[in-house]
C-alpha cells in the first residue's frame, strides 16, 4: 500500500534553505526558473518536528552523529570507571563493527569517521553489550597507542561482534524506517527507507529579490553616525508544490512488524510534513505559512508525482475564467490548487483509477470550488483528515 501526500503551500518572503553562496535555492523547470526547498532540507525539518511537536515519543526518534563514543561514555563511565575507559571500550565495541575513529581526532573528543544514523533503543543496547562486555573490550583496545586500537578488532570475541551487528536492526525508530539509512562500513545494516521526499518548486517562475541592510553603532554618538554594517540578502517568495510518498508495507517491515508503531509513524509524519517549517534565515524573515490545500492519495501500488501540473508556470488573477466564483479567487494558490485538479484528472482519464483506494482532502474552505468534482467532501480540520488517512490504510489491510 502506497501513501502520497500532495501539497500546496504559500511562502512570504524568505530564504527557507540557502546554496553555497547564501541564496535561496532554485532549478530550472520546464524552462523557467523555480524556488527550490530541498528534501534533504524539509526532511530535518520534519524530524525535528517529531521531537519539538511531541509527535512520537523520544526512544521511537533516531540521531545523526559522529559523537556516538561520547554519548556512550556518558552512560558507561562511573565512580568506578574513568572517562578515558569508558571511551576506549565505546571505541573497541565500534571497532568490532569496522565502525572507524577519525583519525584527526582526539582521545578527549573522539568522532567517528562519517555521521551514524542510530536509534535510541540501538544506542541503548550498545551501551548495555559495552557494559556486559566492560573488561573484553578494555582490554582489547588497550591503552597503547594507535597499533593497538588499530589492531583492536582482532582481539574481540566473535560472539560480542555478532551480538553488536544484531544490535543495528533500526530500534524502531520512525524516522529511520521512513528516511532509511547507510552504513559504508556494514552494508548487511542498510535500511531502505519506506518514504520518498521531491524537492519543493515553486508552482510559477521565481525573480530573487535582495533585502539591502543597515546596522546602527549604539554607542556612535557623534552626528554623521553612518552605518556600522551593511550588506545584502537574498529572498523569494513562492506557492511551493511538496510531494512526498511512504510506502507502508515497507515502514512496517523497517519497524519490526510493528502495528501500532507504524500507525503512530504515519500519523504523526502526515501531520509533520503538513507543518514543520525549515529554519533557514527565520529570525530575518518568520516565514511560518501552513499549507492551504493537502491531498492524500492512498492506492495499492504505484506512485504519481502531480509536478508536471506545473511544467507551464502558474500566474495570478486568471481573468479568463467564465466562473466568477472561479475568478474571484484566481490568486496564486487558487490557480495553482486549479492547475492540480486539472492534471490529476487528466492523468486519470490517460491512466485510470484503478488501485486507489481513498483521497481525503484538507483545504482552505476559501478554495473549494477549484476542486470541480475531482475530490469530494474536504475533511474538516489537519486531525479528521489523517484519522481519514489511517482509517482508510486500516480498512484495506483489515
């Protein structure tokens, strides 16, 4: 079962995710340029979302580090056992995983090679085979320069090895099992992600702007005060379309057959996706706009991404319109929700409908009669539309 989420959402002016040079970013589609927020960018978003929103409880929410022996240290080391100690057993067990120290960094401040993506029920049970396994791995690491680290694989049990590959099953966290994961060093503890995220592109061709600024010296007293700093930044301001998919046959093998897990996954990943925002340059700019229309496609195999509406960009106040109701509300998120249901109906009538099970709908009331027919009776509210979405996933796999 496939489960699509297709958006429409207005942006005040702002700088959502920046290139290499401070930009915004962007791409070129269908011939003119477009505002761009990259998946990678709203993905963080949505995971902080998980956190800050209390959408999912903390042990079901992975981390992305490169300070996995320093977070261990702090559970494994004691009264006891020293700090140094209770790194170098961290390090040993990583080692028995081929799991690699930077080189470059120190004994006080380790990093592993490359960011982990590891839940917290995984990191929990890697301190815990560190501790049942305290005095094998201290003494296989050892306290003799970079050979014996190096050479600290050789010197762990097989049996702990094996027992700290098994650890790396995903823990259940939801945002590893939608987002999956890449272990270079144990590809046998790769996860396939179950969801898809496309980069969001603006519905209509994008100019950048430049917000010219000064700052003020307070302490300047003198009477031709000038400016203290001045510079540039640039904005847009864009009607994004976001697309993301999950395949939930997928999540719930990624999270242990978990049902109940899975269900809390969805919802709370429909709600995040609906209203987390990137942080790029918000203390400037508070660009925080909700979306004004969601569409959920629920279908039993398959995946339709609806930015082709868009190949010819969106405008505003579309005067052509015989409807006067039409015409009134002919404004870049009205014309762009309206270029939606024309695509989907044409894909429709080319492709048909067979396989998709339900399309609940959440919208600004405002923009309802742009829907023309093709989707009925928009849900009242963000919580009645993903009771609909799980209702519906729940009926087909009941």
């Amino acid at each position: 079962m496939i489960l699509e989420l297709h958006v429409i959402q207005n942006v005040a002016p702002s700088n959502l995710n920046r290139d290499d040079t401070g930009a915004p970013k962007d791409a070129i589609f269908g011939g003119y340029r477009r505002a761009r927020v990259s998946s990678q960018s709203w993905k963080r978003a949505i995971r902080n979302s998980f956190a800050s929103d209390n959408l999912l409880p903390k042990d079901q929410i992975a981390i992305r580090t490169k300070r996995l022996m320093e977070r261990m240290q702090k559970d494994l080391k004691s009264e006891e056992r020293s700090a140094a100690d209770a790194i170098r057993v961290a390090e040993a067990l990583l080692q028995g995983l081929e799991i690699a120290r930077d080189s470059k960094t120190t004994d006080e401040e380790p990093l592993t090679q490359y960011l982990l993506y590891l839940g917290e029920t995984e990191v929990t049970r890697l301190v815990e085979l560190a501790n049942e396994n305290w005095d094998v791995l201290l003494a296989a690491i050892g306290t003799e320069g970079k050979k014996a680290k190096k050479d600290a694989k050789k010197n762990i049990p097989p049996e702990v090895q094996a027992a700290a590959s098994q650890v790396l099953d995903g823990g259940k966290a939801a945002d590893l099992a939608l987002f999956g994961r890449m272990l270079a060093d144990l590809p046998e503890r790769n996860i396939d992600g179950a969801a898809q995220v496309a980069h969001a592109i603006s519905t209509h061709a994008v100019e950048m702007e430049f917000d010219f600024y000064t700052a003020v010296d307070d302490l300047n007293e003198r009477e031709d005060t000038g400016a203290g700093m001045m510079g540039t930044v640039e904005f847009n301001s864009a009607t994004f379309y976001r697309y993301t998919n999950v395949d939930v046959g997928q999540l719930l093998r990624n999270l242990g057959g978990d049902q109940d897990i899975a269900t809390a996954t969805i919802r709370a990943y429909a709600q995040a996706f609906l209203t987390s925002i990137p942080t790029g340059k918000q203390n400037s700019f508070a660009a925080q706009n909700l979306p004004s229309f969601a569409v959920a496609v629920i279908r039993e195999t398959g995946r339709w991404s609806l930015a082709n509406a868009f190949v010819n960009p969106v405008s505003n106040l579309d005067q052509s319109e015989e409807d006067k109701e039409l015409r009134r509300i002919s404004d870049l998120v009205g014309n762009s929700i309206k270029e939606l249901v024309r695509y989907w109906k044409r894909l429709t009538a080319q492709y048909g409908d067979e396989g998709i099970v339900a399309l609940p709908v959440l919208m600004d009331q405002e923009y309802v009669p742009v829907l023309n027919g093709a989707f009925d009776n928009p849900t009242s509210g963000m919580n009645a539309w993903i009771d609909e979405i799980v209702a519906s996933l729940e009926s087909v796999e009941g």
